[in-house]
C-alpha cells in the first residue's frame, strides 16, 4: 500500500514538474513575442493583423486544396491551434501591458499626489515663518525706536516713527497680498483730536490704489471727520472692538436696515476697495471697577475684492494679523504721543 502511494507521488511529482517546464517554454516563447513586438509596435500589429486574415483565408480555401480529408484535417487543426495559442499569447502580452501600465500609473498618481501634499507642507511651513519673522521683527523695531525717544528731537522722532509703521504697513500688505493671492492696501490714522481722525502712514500699495504719492500727500494734509467715515463712526458710537466687511456694497452688520456705506471718497470709494477691516488702536483703563478706551488710532486693511469671510468675523487670517499689528503699535504711537506733547509744553514754556 506504502509503495503503491510512493508512485503516486512519484507520478504527481513527475507531471508537475513536467507542467512548470511547459508553463516556463510557454512564458520565453510569449518573452521573445513581446521582445519582438516592443522593438517596432506598428509593425508588428500590423503583421498580426494581417496573419489572422491570413489564416482565415486559409481555413476557408484549405479543404478543397487537399485531396485528403484527413491530411487536412490535422493540418487545419494544428494550423487552427497555433492561431490560437498566437492570440493568446498576444492578448496575454496585451493585458499584462494594460496591468503594468495602470500599476505604473498609479504610483505616478501617488508621487504627484505625495509631491503636492509636500509642496502644500512647506509652503504652510514658509507661510507659519513668513508670519512669525514679520511679528518679531515688528516687536523688535518697535521696542528699538521706543528706547531711542528719548535722546533725539521730536522731528526725528516723528520721522523715524512714521518710517518705523510705514515699514510695518509695507510688510502686513505683502504677507496678505501673497495670502489672499491680490492686492491688499494698508493705512494707519491716528486721533487728532475730538471727532477726527488724520492719516499718519500708508502702505505702499496704499499710495498706487489712491493715485499715487502726490494724490495721497493733498490728501493727508485734510483731516477725516469720524461722522464722515461708516467704520470709524460705528467704532466709536456703537462701541464695536473692530468694524469688518466682507462686501461694502451689502453691509451684512447694519445698525438699522436702511444703513449703507459711506466714507471721504464720496461715490467713488467702490473704485478704491469693496471689503475692509478697521482695528481701533487702544488700551483698556480699569479705574474703580468701571472701564474706559484711550482710542490712539485706527489700522485699516482693504482690498478691491469681496472677502465674505472678513464680514464680522474674527476667524481669518486678515483679521488676525491687522489686529497682531493693532496691538503692536499701540506703544510706539503712544511713546510718540507723549514725546510730541511733551515737546510742545516745553516750546510753550520757552
């Protein structure tokens, strides 16, 4: 029983071994096929093409040119089986190509797919650094021309004040312009006295949207009456801690439903920006449990497109950084402050 189970195996071992080397002569011959084909392709389908046609024309005439039956019954058959291991093979060879050609696809798709999500990686990452460069740099310059108030003349200290927040608007427009992918505009006014406000720096994307250096000089020697200005006047009578549209032309936070925009500009304001965002410069005083403002100024931050994301809202990036810089220079322009008047009674004095 053993031995009759040996040779069984034996046989079973014997076939298969048999059957991989017919499975191996099947794949060099389908090898040596494709070799042939991938040499010249056109060609070669051509060629096939043209034997399938062949082969018909012959199958169909063959019978009646041999005179024995038999004879060309196996000839037919053996030519019938070698057409069809023929098309086999180069389906097979097709469909392996298919494969390899979608799996070669598909690492393609994942490298671009890897490729964007490292280039979306690092420009956050320059973006997160861009902004934490310019927050330093701004502290630092500030912190820099506080300490050097005291020594110099009040002119200089004017100069060197408003050079130090053009500086800092130049840089806020840049970061939003490259964020929000267009022109972003950037002002500070400061408070003159009851009511009215002048503007003391502007960016320089500022000065190409209002008509250039000379156009913005005629028009910051004149003074900005808070009434004139919707924002500043819905700052200070409403008490809001910022006045932020999306879309100027439909306000979305109106104090009675008949409000519309209105500021200096007149009618020609939509030519200049359609979204703004307007950050008071202030400090909250605590005296005796009730609490009060020392409003300094205002930052303003415009743009000629619509950011519905900015109405009302401080969950954006515009919002965050035009406060970051609100709350910055509140020191500088305070110390300036104090420095000017400072001067003044000592003029008057003398």
């Amino acid at each position: 029983m053993l031995n009759e189970i040996g040779k069984e195996d034996f046989g079973n071992n014997k076939e298969r071994k048999k059957l991989k080397q017919c499975k191996a002569i099947i794949v060099n011959i389908r090898c040596f096929v494709e070799r042939i084909r991938t040499k010249n392709p056109k060609l070669f389908d051509g060629l096939s093409t043209f034997l399938e046609i062949a082969w018909f024309l012959f199958g169909t005439f063959f019978s009646s040119l041999a005179s024995n039956v038999w004879i060309a019954g196996g000839i037919a058959s053996v030519a019938f089986g070698a057409l069809y291991f023929y098309q086999w093979m180069i389906l097979t060879n097709k469909l392996e190509r298919e494969l390899e050609e979608k799996e070669k696809e598909k690492k393609e798709n994942i490298k671009r797919i890897k490729q964007r999500s490292e280039e979306s990686i690092q420009e956050i990452r320059q973006k997160v650094m861009v902004s934490a460069a310019f927050s330093h740099n701004v502290t630092h310059d500030i912190k820099t021309q506080i300490s050097w108030m005291p020594d110099q003349k009040i002119a200089d200290t004017r100069e060197k004040t408003a050079n130090s927040l053009i500086s800092i608007l130049n840089d806020l427009e840049k970061i939003l312009s490259v964020y929000y992918s267009h022109t972003i505009c950037a002002s500070i006014k400061l408070c003159l006295k009851a009511n009215r406000l002048k503007t003391f720096a502007r960016g320089n994307e500022n000065i190409k949207c209002r008509g250039g250096r000379k156009k913005v000089q005629r028009l910051d020697k004149g003074s900005i009456r808070i009434t004139d200005n919707y924002a500043y006047n819905s700052i200070l009578k409403r008490q809001l801690s910022f006045f932020a549209e999306g879309d100027l032309k439909s306000l979305t936070e109106k104090e009675n439903d008949s409000d519309v925009f209105y500021c200096e500009y007149g009618d020609k304001w939509p030519d200049y920006f359609l979204s703004t965002i307007v950050i008071p410069i202030r400090y909250r005083i605590v005296n005796n449990g009730k609490s009060e403002y020392k409003m300094l100024g205002v930052i303003c931050v415009d743009s000629k497109e619509k950011h519905p994301e900015w109405s009302n809202r401080t969950d954006n990036y515009g919002y965050q950084m035009t406060a970051f810089v609100a709350d910055a220079v509140y020191s500088l322009i305070d110390c300036y402050m104090i420095a000017q008047k400072e001067s003044k009674e000592i003029a008057n004095r003398e």
